[in-house]
C-alpha cells in the first residue's frame, strides 16, 4: 500500500510503500456529526477511552501537570484547554 501524507505542512514529504504484510492498519480523524464543538469537548471528556474521567484520575492530587502543543500545531488548544481545566470541577 502506498501512504501518503495529505497534511498541511507535509506536502514535500513523498508517498511511502509499505508491503501489505508489514501494514497493522490505516488510521485517519473521524468527522463528526455534532458542529456544536463546545459540546462535543465536553461529552468527550466525560466519555474518556481506555481511562477514567479526568477528574476521577486526578482526584485527592494537589497538583497536576498539562502538556500542551506549541503554536506550530494546528491543535485547537484554546477550544480544549477551558474544557480539560473545568472538568475536574
């Protein structure tokens, strides 16, 4: 299978053969239904995956440390950070 690297900033990365053998699977973001993206980080973070809700995770912990992209991803931090702050309420 050839993989390609349809990103932004990516485009002089060339397309790369991966014999179907060695390939465990293709993975790509999933576009979701809800436009509302305000609900859809909060029902997210109360629905974690493979862990427990982020305040059952952090609780009786008197600090707590967030990573976070730098400027040079195109990771939504500003949307998703006041959610991840309000969430161990």
């Amino acid at each position: 299978m050839q993989v390609t690297f349809d990103y932004p900033m990516y485009e002089n990365i060339s397309p790369v053969d991966v014999p179907d053998e060695r390939l465990m699977g293709v993975w790509a973001p999933t576009l979701l239904e809800s436009k509302d993206e305000h609900a859809e980080l909060v029902r997210s973070f109360s629905q974690p995956i493979g862990k427990g809700r982020l305040r059952d995770e952090v609780k009786g912990r008197r600090n707590v440390l967030v990573l976070i992209d730098d400027g040079t991803r195109f990771t939504p931090t500003a949307k998703i950070l006041p959610v991840l702050v309000d969430e161990p309420g």
